[in-house]
C-alpha cells in the first residue's frame, strides 16, 4: 500500500510538470476597454433609420460569422479528437504522432477506473461513446490541461511509462523541445521536492528514442519510506506536432530501467 501511495503521488507530479513541459505559451490577452459616453440625444430620428439598416446588415454579418464560428469550432473538435490515442489490449497506438507502445512481460495497461483513482484524466474516455465525457476530454486538451492517453504499469505498480497529451503554442515545433525542456527543470525540482523527493536533480540531457538521439529531462531523487531509501529514476521524451505535445515518461524505483520502457515505443509501420 506504501508503494502505490508513492506511485500515486509520483504519478501526479508526471501530470502537473508535463503541463509546463507542453505550455510554452500564454495565449491571454490584455485588452484597454475604453468607454465613451454619449452627450447628444437629438434630432437622431433619420440616423435611427440609418442605423436601423446598418442593424440589418450586420445581423446578416454577425449571422454568417456564427456559423463560421460553429464550422471552425466543429473543425477543432475534430482535431482534438484525432490527437488521442486508443489502447487495444497490450497495444497502445496513436496515429496522430504515429508511434504505439507495446507491453512488455510483466506490464499492462491501466483502466479508466484504474486511472481516476489516481487522479488522471484518460482519453480512452473519447471513444466510449459518452458526448459529455468526450466534449470534456477535448476542452481540457484544449484549456491547456494535460490529460494522460496511456498508462502502463507493472504489477506492483511502481515502474510504468505513460504518455500525456497537452495543447501548446500552435508556432512550436520539434526543434524547440531543448527549450521547453531548460525552462521547465528549476519548476520540477520544487514539484518533486513538495512531494516529499530529497536529492533531487532534474537536468537536460540526451537519449536514444525511435532510433536517434533526442532532448530529455533526466530526474533523480530518493523517497524515504518506513526507513527504506527508494531510488528515483524519469526520463520524459516530448514530441511536437501542429499545436499538441506528446509527453512519454518513464518512471521506475530502485534499479534505473527507463531505458527498458523507451524501448517499448515504436513507430507506426
């Protein structure tokens, strides 16, 4: 019980800090709302008539606009629906950045129910046929809310590899993952150290993913629990494509196998 607790904990962290992983942007606006009074009110009957017309058109205007809107909106539900992936059994795929994830022995995937009691947002969500869960799922993306697309774990549920999605500056591509990654460690060390992590050290380094050498961040950190020291070793690869990031992290206890989990990420044949 001890150790799911760690994992849970540790499983969170993983949401919260991909989350600054994938931002990189602030897309709020600051607008000057002037407000200006009117003075006159006379003699407006044949500029009421004028502005009745000007009513009319923009009516038309405004009416078009909204079914734009409504276009735009519907072509954006789909694209946020698209980035998820689908696990089938031992396999995990995602076509949208066109890699799966198979299980290796000794691992599986997590369920829905499995993952709300950790406290994770799933896309699975998306293709159980549930309208309001899907449009959930979707608007969390889209907020900027990091939602976890697969889970696998061993049995004791202390190593595991998941991949989170996230919506990010639409100008970001694969080339900026170094910096999104240099801006994020000093956040991760307090994050860690909040959840009871000591001797934590986030740092960016380089690994060997999907056949070349690619940008990481490299966590290590010890767990004290009931007298036991309780190594700590992540890796997290982030993918960037058309406005979504893909974050893989692998996360294991005592003995550093991150490489092993990478492993089972591949290409799409």
């Amino acid at each position: 019980m001890k150790k799911r607790t760690i994992a849970t904990l540790l499983s969170l962290v993983m949401a919260f800090s991909l989350t600054a992983c994938a931002g990189g942007s602030d897309n709020t606006d600051s607008r000057d709302v002037v407000v200006e009074e009117e003075t006159e009110a006379e003699d407006t009957d044949s500029e009421a008539e004028d502005t009745d017309a000007e009513d009319a058109d923009a009516e038309d205007a405004d009416s078009e606009a909204e079914d734009a809107d409504a276009e735009e909106e519907d072509t954006e539900a789909a694209d946020a629906a698209d980035v998820f992936g689908v696990v089938d059994g031992d396999v995990y795929t995602n076509e949208y950045f066109g890699i799966k994830i198979e299980a290796i022995d000794g691992y599986s995937f997590a369920d829905d129910e499995t993952l709300v009691e950790l406290g994770l947002m799933t896309g699975e969500l998306l293709g159980e046929g549930d309208t309001l869960a899907a449009e959930a799922m979707k608007n969390s993306l889209e907020s900027g809310e990091t939602v976890i697309d697969c889970y696998l774990v061993d049995a004791d549920f202390m190593n595991s590899i998941n991949l989170t999605l996230s919506s990010t500056d639409s100008s970001l591509t694969q080339d900026d993952v170094a910096d999104m990654i240099d801006a994020s460690l000093s956040m991760l060390v307090s994050t860690y150290e909040s959840m009871g992590a000591s001797d934590v050290v986030c740092e960016r380094e380089t690994t060997s993913f999907l056949g070349e050498e690619v940008p990481c961040i490299r966590t290590t950190g010890v767990f004290e629990v009931q007298g036991t020291t309780i190594d700590l070793d992540v890796v997290q690869v982030v993918l960037v494509k058309d406005g979504y990031t893909a974050t893989i992290t692998a996360t294991t206890y005592m003995d550093d196998e991150t490489a092993t989990l990478l492993d089972t990420v591949s290409v799409i044949d």
